[in-house]
C-alpha cells in the first residue's frame, strides 16, 4: 500500500523542539506507517495561502500511484476536494497551535478514523 501525506507549505525553521513535523512522526508510529511519501500544495515557507497560486498539474503528478492520501487541515482537504477532485482522508493539521489537539480524545478519534481509512 502506497500512503501520501499532503501538507500546507513548509515550515519556517524555529527553535522549538515541539513542531508540526514531531507531532506527525508521533501519529505515522501510531498509525504503523513506517514509509510513506510527503508533499506540500507549496514549497514556499511564505506561501500566503491563495490557492489559486497552486502548482495544480505538478500535485496532480505528485498524487499518481497512490493508494491512501491524508490530508494534514482544512485547507488542504478542501483544495484536494474541490479543484482536484480526490479521495482522501482530512486529519487534523497536527501544528501544536491547533488547539482541537489539545483534547487527547479528540486527537486519539482522528487517529481511529485514519487508522481505518487507511487499513479498512
């Protein structure tokens, strides 16, 4: 099974140990994904979020292939959903500012949705 992770823009460095990234590793060994691919909608980290500004055919090449795809937030769900018209599963953004991950059920009931999107 091939699992594609689509994310927002990259991340600008910071200082903290407690990003994105860490929290997305956390869920892929809870999940039993020891390999999968990642792309973002942007390689910019200053991306202002206009989506029409996405490359649309190179992330429709990115997605070739691909038997799973998670979408990491709203915005990419949606850009996923409606300009390219793809099944996929929306988790939450897993940024630490994402204060609906504060709640440990909350986050524990996205990683059962995913667990059985991806798995069945």
């Amino acid at each position: 099974m091939r699992v594609l992770i689509v994310g927002m823009n990259p991340a600008k460095p910071g200082k903290t140990k407690k990003t994105a990234l860490s929290r997305l590793y956390s869920w892929m060994d809870q999940l039993d994904l020891k390999y999968v691919s990642f792309t973002n909608l942007s390689a910019d980290p200053d991306w202002n979020f206009n989506l029409k500004t996405v490359d649309k055919k190179f992330l429709e090449n990115q997605l070739e292939g691909y038997d799973k795809i998670i979408a990491l937030g709203g915005l990419v769900s949606n850009y996923l959903a409606k300009y390219l018209r793809v099944d996929h599963i929306k988790m939450p953004h897993p940024s630490y500012r994402n204060r609906a991950l504060n709640d440990s059920n909350y986050e524990h009931e996205q990683l059962l949705k995913c667990r059985t999107y991806i798995y069945g």
